[in-house]
C-alpha cells in the first residue's frame, strides 16, 4: 500500500504512485491499493493512501480473519470502517520523531493525535497498530527511537 511520499511533494501526483506499481510489480511485488488478497485464509486490505484522496474502504468478508494495512493511522477514523473486526497496521507518524521527555511529540502529521505510536483498542473488536518505523521528515530523532515491529501470529484454537 503506497503512503503520501509516494504520490510526489504536494501528495498529487498519482502517476509517481502508479509508476511505484509498475516498478515493484516488474520485481514480482504486489502492491495493494485498495485491494484484497487472501494468503491461507487470512485477508489482507491493502489500503491507499489518505492523503493523496486515494484511500477507499474495500469490500471484505466479515467472517474471515484479517488484516488491514493502511499507510496513515487517520483512515481508522473512517467510518466506512464500522463492523470491521481485525487489526489495522499503519505508520506515517515517525513516532513524533523528536518527542519531549513528557511525551509531546511537536511535530505529528496527523489529525488525532492519539495515534503516535504503539497499539490501540478502537472498541468492538477493531485494533490499530502504529509502527514508528526507520526513516524521518527531518534528519532528526531525538528521544523516539526507530522501530521494526514483528507480529507472530497464531492459529485461532477452535471453541471446545
């Protein structure tokens, strides 16, 4: 799933985002953009970008495992989102990238500034993780440390 970045400075440039596509797609990667794979049975939403006004909620089986990646920590506040049951993964934030020692991260691209970093209960079975991640807007960090978050997941056991 491409994030803002990849949609050129100003996030308005869709054939930078397109061309990503095609380059990634030529390498046998598949980039999601609002779309849907199922690996063993689990679903995995591939979300565009919020920024770039590219990001659209797709149709999904309810009754199914899955996963939503999505760029920008902001989409989960989308109420296209209402009944899905799962984790959304996304990242954007950098963590802050300089936070003070109380916690304030002064520069956070986004608008609910809850959703810095870390794990979120978003009530009814709906979960959102924010990965601060490796890179930076600016060429700083200071008191958030890069990030590269591993998951192990686990079949279900079935209800005895």
């Amino acid at each position: 799933m491409p994030g803002n970045h990849d949609y050129g400075g100003r996030w308005d440039q869709p054939a930078i985002a397109d061309a990503l596509g095609r380059r990634l797609n030529d390498c046998g990667i598949q980039l999601l953009r609002n779309e849907i794979v199922d690996v063993h049975g689990l679903q995995l939403l591939g979300l565009d970008d919020l920024w770039a006004n590219q990001f659209r909620i797709v149709v999904y089986d309810a009754g199914k495992p899955s996963i939503a990646l999505s760029h920008n920590p902001d989409s989960a506040d989308d109420p296209a989102w209402h009944g899905y049951r799962g984790w959304i993964l996304s990242g954007h934030t950098h963590g802050g990238q300089c936070t003070t020692p109380f916690g304030f991260a002064p520069i956070l691209p986004i608008k609910n500034r809850r959703y810095s970093a870390g794990a979120f209960d978003l009530s009814a079975g709906r979960h959102l993780y924010v990965n601060r991640g490796l890179g930076y807007v600016r060429k700083v960090r200071f008191n958030t440390r890069p990030e590269v978050t591993v998951f192990r997941m686990v079949a279900a056991t079935a209800a005895v």
